[in-house]
C-alpha cells in the first residue's frame, strides 16, 4: 500500500484491539510524527504514550473533570455517565497524548515580525499528521 492510498483510504474507528504499535514500531511512528514541519526548529511539544494502568488513569481525570463541569453548572452528573466516561481512554490498548507549551520557547526569536514569528500552535497540531498514514498499515489495522 502506497502513501497515498494509506491516506485516501484511512478511517477511524470507535474501538482499537491489540496489538497497538510498541518497541521500535512506536519509535518509528513518534519519529514520523516529530518529522512535521517546524520552522524555526522550536519543538514546543511532547509526546506522551499511555497505556494499562495509565489509560484507567486518564479515565479517572476524564470523570473528575465532568464531575466538576456538573458542580460548576449545578448539575450533578449521573453515576452511570460518568462511568461511561471513564471508560472512554479505555477504547483503545495505546494512546499518545500530545502536550505544546503554552509559551514560546526561550529559544524563540524575539526580533522576528508578526508576520514571520512561528506558530508554536501550527507547529504542534502538525505533529500526528505525517505519522497517521503509518497506523493505517495493515499490520496495525484493528477488524471491524
């Protein structure tokens, strides 16, 4: 399968089965992802992979935060909802946060123009894309 067929033919799905990429495989799809474009070498980003007790992690953050936005609202959330969100990092053996820095890095040119200062925005939502084509390899395609 080609690049471009890798592209034109990717879809998501609700829930991924194992095996999910690990070892050198992982390493080969976060290096392709830090390969995007970013100009001015800024790299205002991280990854962080998650998996096992850290996806049942997350899904206890995920709840705590519903629980507080119903609280704020003055609207306890039902049990069964909040369940249901814990579950939700849990639809998947492997996740890969992707963390940006809400400041420019000291390494960032303070001299450049409005007009030529990087996007330390654009330069972290480009990171997944190069490696989305790669988890679209059979290998790593979960049935239906």
């Amino acid at each position: 399968m080609d690049a471009l067929d890798c592209i034109l033919t990717r879809r998501s799905g609700g829930r991924l089965t194992e095996p999910a990429p690990s070892g050198g495989n992982l390493a080969t799809l976060l290096a392709a992802a830090a390969a995007a474009p970013d100009h001015g070498l800024l790299r205002p980003w991280r990854f962080i992979v998650l998996r096992g007790h850290a996806l049942h992690r997350l899904g206890e953050v995920f709840a705590k935060a519903e629980e507080a936005r119903g609280a704020e609202a003055g609207t306890p959330v039902p049990e069964d909802a909040l369940a249901r969100t814990r579950g939700k990092p849990l639809r998947a053996p492997l996740i890969v946060a992707l963390i940006a820095t809400a400041t420019p890095p000291r390494s960032a040119p303070t001299s450049a123009s409005p007009r030529t200062k990087p996007s330390w925005a654009g330069s972290t939502w480009a990171r997944p894309n190069p490696a989305l084509p790669c988890l679209h390899a059979p290998s790593w395609t979960s049935p239906p």
